[in-house]
C-alpha cells in the first residue's frame, strides 16, 4: 500500500465515525475547522467568540496538516481547512477543493530544549548531529512541523544524516513535546508556539534560530469549497484576521499577519 493510499485510508477510518454527528452540525449552522494541532489554542479562543457572538457553534478537527487535508477530501464535510503552513495550500490547490485563503499569522520553527537548557544546546542547526544528544524531528509526510523541518535541511544540506539518527520520527508537534516529556529526547524541532503552551512552557526552553535558517511559515485559512456554511466560515476567517483575532494569535505565541509577536 502507498503512503498516500495509507494516509487516505487511516484519515478516513478517523473522520467516518464523525461522519452523521457533522452531517447533522452542516444542517445546524455548525462550523467543522480541520486544524493542526499547533493552531488549535488560538481557534478554540475565537471559535468562544464565534458562538457568543453569532450563535455559531465551531467543532474543531486536530491532528496533522496532511491527514486532515485526506480527511476532508474523502469526507467532502466541513468549512476551513487550517494547516500549519501555507505550502500546503501551494500542494493542493489545484484539486479545487480550497476556495479562498485568509492570511492569519505565521509559525517559526525553533530548537527544543529541556528547561534549562542542561546539555548547552547552542542556536545551531547542527547541533541536531551532536553525538551525545538523544534526538526526534517529525516525519515530513505528516504533520506541517515535518514539512517545515525538510525544508529546513535541505537548505542547510543536512537532511539525510538528521533523519538517520533520530530516534523517531514523530507525527506532528505534539508528538515532538511529547518526547521530551517522556525523557526520549534531549532536543527537537519544533512549532516555536507550542513552548508557550501552558502544559510545556515548564518543561522546554526554546533555541531560536536564525531567520535566515528558520524561516517564518505563513499561516492562512482556507474556507472549503463544498462548504454548506460558506457565510458563516468566512465571518470566523474574518474574524480571526481582525485586530481581536490577531492578538489572540499573538497570545499563544504566534507571529500574527504583520510578523508582529507578543514575546
């Protein structure tokens, strides 16, 4: 089986049991976001708003940008597709499914660390390849961190002997933090965002890196072609584009539409 046909195939084992629960929301003015997992404290925030505001009621999908991009493809359910970067959009765009796209903020890649910093990490790209660190970076069929981290390699040429001494491969961001909670690693890769999170911002340092080797990803959400609620989802991407939303955004750690963060 092919990765794509097994991606396919897990995405949709994930969304069939949701499929007459979000039939029914598509019929109650229910908004159906898929979202990767990084963005999903700043939507949560502005899905409360939504709701209060305009008696629309957001349902949120998490998992990994090109799992979920499966998942509305086979499903043809759903309002905003909300992925971890914009290449995602640039990959699939021409299989007509992503209408629009609201530009929303950004997401930078940093070195992970525990608190800390006990193994003097440095901001170096290269000290993925240090012998004495235990060390994960993401798949980049999966999750929009994976993507993020080859495109990042490859500049630096380094991809290939990174990929071969990680521990793992994880899956998405979360997976990534989740290694260093468990002690599986001493550095990653990851969305700078999730050390801001509450339940990690105890636990992780972050290394930043330099712009020209981390360089910021644009953020964008895609209102969905077949969806039944295109009024309503283009009130939440605006809403999320206002100066509300963006501090929001900047809130959870995100550079927002301007490159303008909180930290």
């Amino acid at each position: 089986m092919t990765m794509l046909s097994r991606r396919a195939l897990l995405a949709g084992l994930a969304v069939t049991p949701l499929l007459p629960s979000l039939a029914a929301a598509q019929a109650k003015s229910e908004l159906l976001i898929y979202c990767g997992i990084t963005m999903v404290k700043p939507i949560k925030d502005i899905a409360v708003l939504m709701e209060s505001r305009h008696g629309v009621k957001v349902t949120v999908s998490q998992g990994g940008s090109e799992d979920l991009y499966e998942a509305l493809k086979l499903s043809k359910v759903g309002d905003i597709y909300f992925p971890g970067s914009s290449s995602y959009r640039q990959q699939h765009l021409a299989e007509g499914l992503l209408g629009d796209a609201v530009p929303v903020g950004y997401n930078v890649a940093a070195l992970f660390v525990a608190k800390g910093n006990p193994k003097k990490v440095g901001a170096d790209i290269k000290e993925l390849l240090r012998p004495d660190l235990s060390m994960v970076v993401c798949n980049p069929e999966t999750g929009s961190i994976g993507a993020e981290t080859k495109k990042i390699l490859d500049r630096a040429g380094l991809t290939a002997p990174v990929l071969a001494r990680s521990v793992f491969l994880a899956t998405d961001s979360r997976s990534l933090v989740q290694a260093m909670k468990a002690q599986q690693a001493d550095l990653t890769l990851n969305w700078r965002a999730t050390g801001f999170f509450p339940e990690n911002r105890d636990i992780v340092d972050i290394i930043d890196l330099d712009p020209s080797v981390s360089q910021p990803a644009k953020l964008e959400l895609n209102l969905l072609t077949f969806s039944k609620q295109a009024q309503a989802a283009r009130t939440f991407a605006d809403l999320a584009a206002s100066s509300e939303g963006q501090a929001i955004f900047r809130k959870h750690g995100f550079l927002d539409a301007a490159m303008r963060g909180d930290y």
